[in-house]
C-alpha cells in the first residue's frame, strides 16, 4: 500500500499486534511512522470475532448466559446482568430484594478485579514488571471468591433470568474481607512505583492525551471521560440494582492523559472495596435469592424493546435488546465502551503519539476487543 | 520533579524481605470450593434419558447415547458429555428434572489420550462420581416443578349432586400449565396409544387450539373421555414426576376438547380413502370399537357398528359415573362417528348366527365386546341378597338414568340412608362407592385388601374418595358374609399383614389368623375385577379365537386365530383401561387395511 503524505518524505508502515501480550494485543494496530511518531494508525479487529449477538438470535433466552460472559474476559458479570436485566424487563420478571444485592456485590467484585487488573496493565506497559504480578494475584484472590460464590473463576454464569443462581456460602463476607485487606495493602507499595515514582509521572504525565470536545462527537465515558474532569458515572447518573443506597464518590481528574486515567483507576478501587463492604453489611440477611421464572424450553416474550446500561471498569456498557414473541430474541446490540473507545479515539489519540507509548496509552483507556467484535 | 518522587520506587525494597507474594504450588492445588463447577456426575439409576441436558446445551456438548434397553418411563439413553465443547456452565444440571446430574467440585483431570474426554457420566466410572460437593440439582432448580391447581367441586357438598367433579382449566391455567411441558417426549413412549403429547401440549400453551384437538385426534377418537378420566401413564412417567408433580397431560387434553362444541367442525381428517367398497362389521360400542369404526370411516369403509346397550362408550358409558364423564361429552364423541358416516346399530346384541352372518357379509369383522361378567368375591354368602357385584351396579345404575332401557328397574340398590361396603381397590371400587354416595348412603366404606398405596385406583381418585368422607379400610380379608337378625349384613373381614413377594411384585397380603372384624351393613359392593364372557359366540367360535377363559389372542394385526376377524379392549389387553382399548383399535385400523391388501 503506498501512502499519500505529502509533509513527509519517508514514511513507515507498522502492524502493531495482532498477538496478545495483554487486553491490546488480540487485536491489530496499523500504523504510520516518520522515525518514531505516529502520524496515524487504523484499528483492526475481528481475531476474536464469534458472533455474539448473532448467537443470541438463535439460542433459546437462557442459552444466551454461557455466551454473554465471554463478551468482556476479565469482566463478564455486567454483560450477564445486562441480559438479565433486560429480558427481565421485557419478559416482566421482577427479582427479588437479596438478588438485588448479590448481583451488585458481583458487579462489584468484577469491577475491582477488573481495575486493578488494569492497574497492573497499564504498569506493564510501561515496563514495570513487578506490578502485574502483584494485581494479577490480587485479582486472583477474588477470583477464589468468585469460585466460591457462584462456582466459576473467569466466566461465572451466576446471574440467570429471576435473580442469581445461588446464595452467599457461609463465612463468605469475612474471606472477602480478607481479599480485601489484601489489596489495600498492596496499593502504597503500587503507589510508590507509579503515581509517586518520577520515571513514570514522565512517561505518562502528557501523553496520550484525551480532547473534551470529543466527548459528545463519539461518546465516551467511563475512566476516559473522567479523566477529562467530567464526573459521569451510569452508578450515579442512571442508578440501578442497590447502587443508590450505597455511599460512594464518582473520581474525576483533568489531565486527560495516561497518567490521569491510571489515577482515577487507582481511587475507584479504593470507592470499590468501599462498595463491596456497604453491600456485604447492608445485604438481607434471608430471602430467595431469585424469582420463579417460565419453563426455560418453551418462554416467549412479547414484542418489545428496551435498553439498559451499566458501568463497568472501561465506561457505559449496554444492551439494546429486542423481542418479538418467540422463544429468541430478534437482536441484540452490545453497546461497549472499547468500542468508541477502540476505533474513535484512539485512532485519534495515535496522531503525534510516539510508538513506544502505544501500548501505555492502549492500556489506559483501555479497550477489551471482544467487546468491539461482538 | 521532587527528590521524594524519585526516591519513591525504591520504597518497594521494603518487599524484599517480605513473604513472597506469588502463590506455592501446593497452595495453587488447593481444596477447590465447595459449588465450584467441575467434572460431570450422573446417577445412572435415577436419569431417565429424557433429554433436557442435551437440549439446553448451547454447546451441543452432550449426546444421549444408548446405554440400556428402553422401559416406559426411561429412554435408556444418557448424556454423553464432550469436554472439547463443554464450558461448564451448568445448566444441564439446573435443568435436569430427575435431579440425576451433577457437577464435581474435580478441577483437573489430565490424561495424554484425548478420547477419554467424552464419556457418559455415571456410566463410565470417574474417581469424582460419588463427589458431593460441586453443583448438583436440589438447591435451586431452573424449571419449575408445581402443577397448576385443578379448581373442583368442594368434598363436603359434592357427595349430593352429579354434577361433575373437576371443573376444568381456564384458558389462562391451561397455557400456564402447558408451559411447564419440556417437551421430552418420554410421555409419548408410554401412553399405549402414543399420542403426540409435547405436540398438542405445545398448541394449547400457543393457543392453537384446533392445531391441539387436530393432533389428539390423529391418535385418540375419544380425546374427551381420554381428557377425563384416563389412566394417563402419561402422567406417571412425566419428567416433572420425578422431582415435582407431572404436566397435568389429561386435563389440559380436557381443555384442548371442550373449548369446541362439535368437533365435526374442527377435525380435518387428512387421511387417503383406501377403504372405499370395503365393508367392516364392528362389534361393541367401547374405546377399541369406536376407535376401530372411526378411524376406518375416515379412510372410506363401510363400518356397521353393533352394540348391544342403548348408548355407546361400552365401560365408559356403564361403569364410569356421570359427575367424572357425564353424558354430552359421550355424545360429543359418538358425533363424530356419526359424522365420520358409521352406521350405528344399538341395542342390537350379537349372537352365533349374526355373527356368521357379519363375517358373510363383510370383509373384516371386529371383536371389542369387553368384560361383561363382574367376579365373584368367592366368600361364603355371597349371594344373600343385599350383596350385589359393581359392574352389575354400575351398568344398571346408568341405563336406569340415562337411557329409557326398560330392562333394568326403577328401583335403585342402593336406598337414600343406607350404609355400603365396597370391597376391592381399584377404580371401580371407588365409582361404586361415589355412586353409592351419591345415591344418598348415609356412610361408605371401602374395604380393599392391600395397603392404600398398593391400590389400582388412581390416586386422584381415591383423594377425591376421601374428600367426599369415604372410609377407605386397608388390610381388610373379607372372610364370609352373615345376614344379621334385622336384615342387615354383616362383613365379616381378617386383618391382613403385607409380606415381601417376589421382587418388583406388591407385597401379599397375608390373613392374620384367628381375628374377625364385623362390618355391619345394608348393601355389599364386590368389585374385585370383570373376566370376558364369550358365551354370545359359538362353542367353536370361542374355541377358535380365544383361551378357556375366554381371553382372546391376537397377532401383531391385532387378528385372531379366524381369519378376518380381529379383536381389541378389554378382551384381549389385560391391562383393562379405555387408552390400552383405543391403541388396539388402532393396531387394528392398521391391520385391517393390511390384511385386505390395501396398502
């Protein structure tokens, strides 16, 4: 492919990825060098293309919970919640008040495992090792209470149509406890390395910088977005489940580089562990933990739209879902924040990046390529 | 850029004399947690090869494969599972409406031959099969297990009226019952007239109810009576049974029935004329009959239908009571023979010469004349007078009420205030005390010599029995019968004890020697069973197509050892009931074109 750039003489062509060094790497950035700054770079995905919302037009409603989670790898409860809550809409099914609060706690869960996941990403990228090992093993230890709660580590399948598949187990709340502890521990030590260490304040302060004005032109939220100083947050702008009985602060910052998003990653694990205590303490105590719902096999659900967002790690997720009465739903669209994310901005953000800050600025954002492909 | 800030990494020393932070092997091997999802389980003994697993699999990761010879009520299939598409989600296990699969807490399993990862759990054996931890059924089930609640007359005041008994489904009850089906199909193998059950169930909870009375009807000509009182093995066998109550299958083919008048209007009978210019005689008016007559009709016979009662239905007309399959219904049904073009000839018994005669003129005769001859008690003084036999009690009872035969009399057996004992246990057994009820008795007792959950009689009806304050006496040997001093009658009966007989048999019931009991009564209803009565036939006749005592004995056809003369119900199926009747008449709709060569 030859390139048209008449301000420049020279100029170099780069395929970034597609392998997996991390949640960047299973998708491919093509890009254009003058020595090391990117003059711009195209995003390519479809490495992990399954069909997701195609599957789902053709699976009966409950078959579509083993698919959904494989929609975001490191965060696949809000893509279950999100199914779930809008066939329930749909379908007319109210769950109960503990399923209410089982299903925040593991959104939550998710949520905390997910940042500090990235946390370590974004460390990673910038060459520091020692960080990922760290919260990959923090990440690891909620995921044994996942296993715990719901049976599985990665993918959970907990939430179904009617409220969560199984209740707490006893003495859950003191190991979470535990876990959680745990990862407070850790962050100063996180804190001296990055947010405190001059080396990375320079790699990162500046660079990979967000425009405000993109906001309304693609719409961007999650950890992006406030990074820019605007306090959006779907918890706090659109309530659901038990969050508006919760206490918990939107964090904003105004860099808008990766410093300022990494920050803001870093805060929002301390508002979680928050979070995650509130729900644990507040939870009812008994109660079913879901509603009886129409034999599985055979459900219909009348004509009707709707749709229904939350907030996971990297921004607003929702699913725009449609049904026509027979026992499948007519479409379903994932709307993922890594999609805006993915292709809009960061295609811009790559103008004038140098290349040895690709991957930091990726991860900071960050985008989850299932999530674009789905 | 302060001195603190470029210090700070070296903060993280600190670490270096800490525990290490990564996880020891023998951590990582842990005890997974109690619910994890592991490897498949499956109690081999109680799945009964419905399915579900494999339907709800999105993976198509479990296969039912054969495993063992199928028996109503299990397939003899189990799921194999392939743990190349298996993702361990588990709602094979939520779904599984034996309760039978289950999931091990087992995390890893390692082997170099990649063959071993598909198996049949349960049959093939796993170190993790008896592994109660994991995620097992139980605890929270996807499918919901409870009936729909059938609204009735209440127990206290229905002992007065005739009025029928069940009250039916509303529309909306029925679809929500229908809606519980999960379509296995097991239900199908066992009924003996292999109705399309998940079919038609899968009509009424669409609410198509024509496509439902359409599908009942390809299998069933009396889907109403079916839909009332059936012994539905249907039910006994529903997947819901299992764990829950089964998919009420009768009452909804009730529904699916009654929402229509006149089925004549409804029932597309998309058959091909293969029978036009043949003609078929028909003895007997019951389930085989009417089926054999119906099902020919339609296919362009000429079918003469002979029944020796006034009305037809056979056992479903003078053994079942009103208030459970009142007349219209009946009606309803003989419509559509009418309609279908069957010459009916009531009251017209057959006797050796008519028979001849049929046979002469006819290219295929018919035998569905049931069991007319109610059995003795074989007790001393039975036949005092007071002691009557329930088929004879039945039958008189309703050709007193529903026909104007005038060869029974006015006067019933049973008087307003009378105390009855019905002995026996089966179905008639309780018709004849519900009847007697209803006929005004002060107080019946049923007297059965087995335990109660050894009775025949459908355990609705003995519930409805009891609601209507019927006394039912378990462990009961009637010994003989006294006429006492006032012109009473005095049952006398031993306690029994249940011993262990033979294995997959009831326990015998055993006299405990040397105690009596009295009942003292007005009237004794034996009902312990009907036998076949071929005296109307000719000595050779009888010789011909049926055993000595008068069972017949049929080829795959359904024909008898006379050549184009077949026979079907109660005579030839021990089983006695009116869906066993209809499948021989079906086996006999089959066998007739067969024989003729006009398939």
């Amino acid at each position: 492919m030859t390139i048209e750039n008449p301000h420049v003489e020279k100029e170099t062509q780069l395929w970034v990825g597609p392998q997996h060094p991390g949640v960047t790497g299973n998708m491919a950035i093509q890009v254009w060098l003058t020595g090391d700054t990117i003059q711009r770079g195209i995003t390519h995905v479809g490495y992990l293309h399954r069909g997701f919302e195609k599957l789902m037009e053709r699976r009966k409603f409950i078959q579509s919970f083993p698919i959904v989670c494989r929609i975001c790898v490191p965060e696949p409860d809000t893509n279950e919640y999100l199914l779930a809550a809008s066939i329930e809409e749909l379908g007319g099914i109210t769950i109960p008040e503990k399923a209410v609060w089982l299903r925040t706690l593991v959104l939550e869960m998710s949520r905390l495992a997910s940042l500090v996941q990235q946390i370590g990403g974004g460390a990673g990228a910038t060459g520091l090792g020692a960080v990922p090992n760290w919260t990959y093993t923090l990440r690891d230890y909620i995921l044994d209470s996942f296993e715990e709660l719901t049976g599985g580590r990665v993918y959970h399948m907990y939430m179904v149509y009617g409220g969560v598949r199984r209740d707490l187990p006893v003495g859950f709340a003191e190991r979470m406890e535990a876990t959680l502890r745990k990862i407070e521990e850790r962050l100063p030590y996180i804190d001296k390395v990055t947010f405190q260490s001059s080396v990375w304040r320079e790699r990162t302060q500046g660079v990979g910088l967000t425009d405000p004005a993109w906001v309304k032109e693609m719409g961007i939220s999650g950890p992006a977005i406030r990074a820019m100083g605007f306090a959006r947050d779907v918890r706090r702008d659109f309530p659901y489940l038990a969050y508006p009985e919760l206490d918990f602060s939107v964090i904003t910052s105004t860099g808008g580089d990766i410093y300022a998003r990494m920050e803001i990653r870093r805060h929002e694990v301390v508002e979680s562990i928050k979070i995650i205590r509130q729900v644990l303490q507040k939870m009812p105590k008994d109660g079913p933990v879901a509603a009886p719902i129409p034999n599985v096999f055979t459900w219909r659900i009348p004509t009707g739209q709707t749709y229904v967002r939350a907030e996971a790690s990297r921004g607003e997720m929702g699913y725009y879902t449609v049904t026509d009465g027979s026992d499948k739903v007519r479409r379903v669209h994932v709307r993922g924040a890594s999609y805006v994310h993915g292709f809009a901005m960061a295609e811009r953000m790559f103008e004038g990046l140098n290349i040895a800050d690709l991957h930091p600025t990726l991860v900071s954002i960050p985008t989850c390529p299932p999530e674009m492909e789905r | 850029m302060s001195l603190k800030n470029a210090l700070a990494p070296f903060g993280i020393w600190a670490r270096a004399l800490a525990r290490p932070y990564t996880i020891p092997v023998e951590d990582i091997m842990r005890a997974p947690a109690d619910r994890y999802r592991g490897w498949h389980t499956n109690d081999a003994e109680a799945c009964i090869g419905c399915g579900s697993c494999s339907d709800i699999c999105q993976n198509a990761a479990i296969d039912m494969v054969v495993n063992r010879d199928a028996t109503k009520g299990d397939t003899g299939l189990r799921p194999m599972v392939d743990y190349g598409r298996c993702c361990w989600c588990a709602l094979c296990v939520d779904v599984c409406p034996s309760g039978s699969l289950g999931l091990s807490s087992e995390y890893t399993w390692v082997d170099k031959d990649p063959e071993v990862f598909r198996y049949v759990p349960g049959v093939d054996k796993k170190p993790w099969d008896d592994d109660t931890k994991g995620w097992h059924g139980g605890e929270w089930d996807l499918i919901n297990h409870d009936r729909v609640p059938m609204s009735m007359l209440p127990g206290e005041t229905r002992g007065q009226t005739w009025a029928e008994v069940v009250l039916g489904y509303s529309e909306e009850e029925a679809q929500r019952e229908a809606a519980r089906c999960l379509e296995c199909g097991i239900c199908t193998a066992a009924c003996p007239a292999h109705m399309h059950i998940p079919e038609y169930i899968g009509a009424i909870r669409d609410g198509n109810y024509e496509q439902a009375v359409n599908l009942i009807y390809e299998t069933n000509p009396m889907p109403e009576m079916c839909g009332k009182v059936c012994t539905r093995r249907c039910e006994d066998v529903c997947a819901h049974a299992k764990q829950g109550e089964p998919v009420a299958i009768r009452w909804l083919k009730r529904f699916a029935t009654e929402r229509f008048d006149d089925l004549r209007e409804v029932i597309k009978a998309d058959v091909a004329p293969i029978g036009v210019g043949k003609r078929v005689a028909v003895i007997g008016g019951g389930p085989s009959g009417i089926t054999v007559a119906y099902y020919l009709a339609i296919r362009g016979f000429e079918v003469n239908l002979y029944e020796a009662l006034p009305t037809l239905g056979g056992a479903t007309f003078f053994g079942i009571p009103k208030y459970r399959f009142p007349m219209p219904s009946l009606e309803k049904q003989v419509d559509m023979l009418r309609g279908a073009g069957v010459k009916l000839h009531v009251n017209s018994p057959v006797d050796a010469a008519l028979f001849e005669e049929l046979r002469s003129t006819h290219d295929a005769v018919f035998i569905g004349a049931g069991l007319m001859r109610g059995k003795a008690m074989r007790v001393e003084g039975e036949d005092a007078p007071g002691v009557v036999n329930a088929l004879t009690f039945l039958l008189e009872h309703h050709l007193r009420n529903n026909t104007d035969s005038d060869k029974v009399s006015k006067e019933p057996v049973v008087l307003p205030g009378m105390k009855v004992a019905v002995v026996g246990g089966g179905n008639t057994a309780i018709d004849a005390a519900r009847v007697s009820l209803r006929l005004g008795a002060s107080e019946v007792v049923i007297s059965y010599r087995r335990r109660k959950e050894d009775m025949p009689a459908d355990w609705e009806e003995i519930e409805d029995a009891e609601h209507e304050n019927i006394q039912i006496d378990v462990q009961a040997i009637p010994l003989r019968i006294e006429q006492t001093p006032d012109g009473r009658l005095d049952l006398i009966w031993g306690p029994a004890e249940m011993v262990a007989d033979k294995p997959g048999a009831r326990p015998k019931p055993v006299l405990v020697e040397g105690v009596e009991n009295h009942l003292v009564v007005d009237r004794i209803i034996g009902a312990i069973g009907q036998g076949p009565n071929l005296r109307w036939l000719s000595p050779e006749a009888q010789g011909t197509i049926a055993d000595k005592w008068g069972w017949i004995k049929v080829n795959e056809d359904g024909m008898t050892g006379m050549p184009g003369v077949f026979a079907g119900g109660d005579l030839v199926n021990e089983t006695a009931d009116a869906i066993s009747a209809i499948a021989d008449g079906l086996r006999v709709v089959q066998g007739i074109p067969r024989w003729l060569g006009l398939q």
